[in-house]
C-alpha cells in the first residue's frame, strides 16, 4: 500500500505550534511581501478567505471577523519540515518526499500498515505539534484521494481506501492529482464529471487526448501502480528565482540590481546540484490589479554558448535581457530569473577556444564564495551588481520569530 502523509494547513499549523491562542482561531500567511493569502487555516477558509487572494480586498474581513494575519517565515516552515520528514524517514521503509508538507511511503512491505500510520501520525503530533493527514490506498493517486477524504471527513484524519468505486463515483475530476484546468475543462465538456466517470474511458481515446500521463493517471485510479515511490529526487529541469516587489516600480537601477540577486541565487542553486545551466530567462511582471495600459507582461530567454554555474556570467546576462524588455514609463510589480537545460557540470561540452585556466580559478573562486556565505550567512561575500546592502528588505509586518533556528527567538518559559 502507499501512503501519502500531509501536514494539515502546514503553514498555518507552524505559526500555532508556538503560539497556543491562535487555536481554533482564522489565521492566514502571506506571500513574499505581503501580497496574497498562500495560506489558510480551517476557521479562514470557512470566511470565505480563498488561496491567492491579494490582502487589501479582504481587509474588512480580517478586522471584522479578527483574522490573525502573518508574514511568511519561510526558516520556521522549513525547519518544522524537516523535523517532521525526518520522522517519516524514521518510520517509514521507503519515502518519497513530494513538497514541504507532503510525502509519499511505500507501505507494501509491512502487513500492519493500519497502526503503522497511527503511529506515525502520533509521534509527528506529539514531536512537532503539527497535525497530519494520512491517506492509504494501492498506488499514488488513489492515495492522493484517500488524503483528501481524511482531511474532510475522518475523524482522526486517517483513510485506508480498500473499496475505490464509491468514493471514485462522488469525486470531482477537477480534484484529481495530476489532471489540470484545462484536462478536467475539456473532460467535462465530454461529461466526464468524476473520477469514477473518467475510469470508464477508453484508454486509446485517454492517451491521444491526455498522452501518456493522463493514461497513466487513468491506470492508477484503476488500481494499477504506475508511478514509483522516488527516494532521490530527479535532477531539476529548471531553476527559478523571483520576488514581488514591496511596491510597484520602474527604477531600472533597483530592478537591475533585484534581478543580479535572483541570477546570484540561482547560480547558488545550480552548483549546490552540481549542475550547470544553458539557457536563461528573464521576466517583467505588471500589476494585474492596478494595470491601467496594455503593456503585457515581457519574457525575453538567451542561450550561454557553454552551459555555465557562473555568478558573474549569470548576473551579466540576466542584465543584458533585462535591459532589452525593460521599459521606463512601466511600473513593475514583479521580476524573476530563470535557468534551463540544466545538465550534470560533469557532462559539460567544452568549445575550442575555452580558456581552462580561467575557468578553474573562477570556479575556485566561486567555490570559497558558496564556503564562506554557508559558514557565515547568506550574502556575506557577494557581488558587486548585487548591491551593497546586506539584502533587500522583504515587506514583513506581521513576521513571527524563528522559535527553531535562532537563538535570540529560542521560547523563554518564566517558572
């Protein structure tokens, strides 16, 4: 059996193990800079709050109903992720971690799988403080329903589907893991409305409407196993990095300087893979709510003649798009920086003209770079297109304390 564990409102849930009052009480997280809901407990999601919504058009909710409101603190959810993995790792023969707040166990080795999740779910609980759903069923997929069912319905947020037919004949194509907007639009214009409904396809007609993976969703609702349990993370396709800015603007000095940091970070990336990257790109965000003219949002990707982990080649170029997409009477919202055809930095081609020398002094370099800001914080030795400040300042009013990775946050208890 496979078994998909995931964290209750895991955000949400992170902010309540250290501050009791927030029990049974609306709260909501915001996205970088305080834009949009990302987040929401039980008691927020009945308010009629919904996921995405920017903040200012739900401000009278919040006061009225006394909604606590909270920045993301992204070191807290990370931290309180890994403690919970780390327990699951434990426990667990063979896990897949999916996301911060999910991951798959292959259970199909232990007959007792039943008290085997009970007592998972007790020792995350009485660990971390964070609440668990666990959903058990024959493959993924259904696993994914069986979720899905425990978080709404079980008491003890525990399903172990052994019969999917009638579960399947109630459940919402649109809800099924895997199957997007546009599949589940166009499956619903064939009247196919659930998941029980989608089953009774021909898998011919699947595949060449959906390819292969809508066939292998297919199989998998059946009961049939089609995808593996992966303990080792495939190497990513892309790496992006990007931010929302505190408030709109078209300062190219700050937008240039914002994009060298999101080149710098996904540098970082790359060689913590020990990857390089041959394609770039760079995009331009207006405000979809204060847009008053019809200039769109600008994506402009360039190619590395040799695939490269090279901050400075990475920030050079990333500037280089940016100021061809780059208009003045534009007020941004939002940048980013993204990487692509991400190879193995040992399966680099070289061309003939390479300067080796060059490129082993600089990756020296950047290898003491990544040593030093490992040891003593992030951007202590950085570039100079970066910036001078130490970062930029993210807008996080309502910040809660780093209770587990900094010291001066640690919980006081007075006797």
């Amino acid at each position: 059996m496979i078994v998909l564990a995931d964290c209750n409102n895991f955000y949400a849930s992170c902010e309540r193990v250290f501050n009791p009052k927030l029990k049974n009480k609306p709260v909501i997280v915001l996205s970088n800079n305080d834009g949009c809901v990302i987040a929401r407990s039980d008691e927020s999601k009945s308010l009629g709050i919904k996921m995405g919504e920017p903040v200012f058009k739900i401000k009278d909710i919040i006061i009225k109903h006394k909604v606590y409101v909270f920045s993301t603190n992204f070191a807290l959810y990370g931290d309180m992720s890994s403690r919970v993995m780390s327990i699951l790792r434990d426990k667990s023969p063979i896990t897949e971690i999916y996301s911060i707040d999910e991951a798959f166990m292959d259970f199909s080795s232990i007959s007792n799988y039943s008290s085997l999740a009970y007592d998972i779910k007790e020792k995350v609980s009485r660990s971390t403080g964070i609440p668990v759903s666990f959903g058990v069923a024959k493959t993924k997929t259904l696993a994914k329903v069986a979720n899905h069912i425990a978080k709404k319905h079980a008491d003890d947020n525990i399903f172990i589907m052994n019969d999917s037919d009638d579960i399947l004949k109630k459940f919402p194509i649109s809800k099924v893991w895997g199957i997007g907007s546009a599949h589940s639009g166009m499956l619903i214009n064939y009247g196919v409305k659930t998941a029980y409904d989608f089953i009774n396809l021909n898998e011919s007609w699947v595949q060449q409407k959906m390819s292969i993976i809508g066939l292998k969703i297919l199989r998998e609702l059946r009961g049939i196993r089609c995808f593996d349990i992966n303990e080792h993370p495939k190497r990513k396709k892309s790496i992006c990095t990007s931010r929302t800015f505190p408030k709109d603007s078209n300062d190219i000095k700050y937008i240039e300087q914002s994009i060298s940091n999101y080149a710098a970070r996904c540098a970082e990336k790359l060689r913590k893979e020990k990857s390089c990257a041959l394609h770039i790109g760079v995009f331009l965000n207006v405000n979809r709510f204060k847009n008053t003219n019809k200039y769109q949002n600008t994506f402009k990707v360039a190619k590395f003649e040799v695939a490269t982990n090279d901050t400075m080649r990475i920030i050079e170029v990333s500037k280089l798009i940016l100021k061809s997409i780059y208009r003045k009477n534009i007020y941004y919202k939002k940048a980013g920086v993204i990487l692509g055809d991400i190879i193995p930095e040992n399966q680099v081609q070289l061309n003939l003209f390479n300067n080796s020398f060059k490129d082993i002094k600089i990756r020296t370099l950047l290898k003491n770079v990544d040593i030093i800001n490992q040891k003593m914080g992030r951007d202590t030795v950085k570039f100079l297109a970066q910036g001078i400040s130490r970062r930029q300042k993210l807008k996080q009013e309502n910040l809660s304390p780093c209770y587990t990775t900094r010291w001066e946050d640690i919980l006081k208890i007075n006797f």
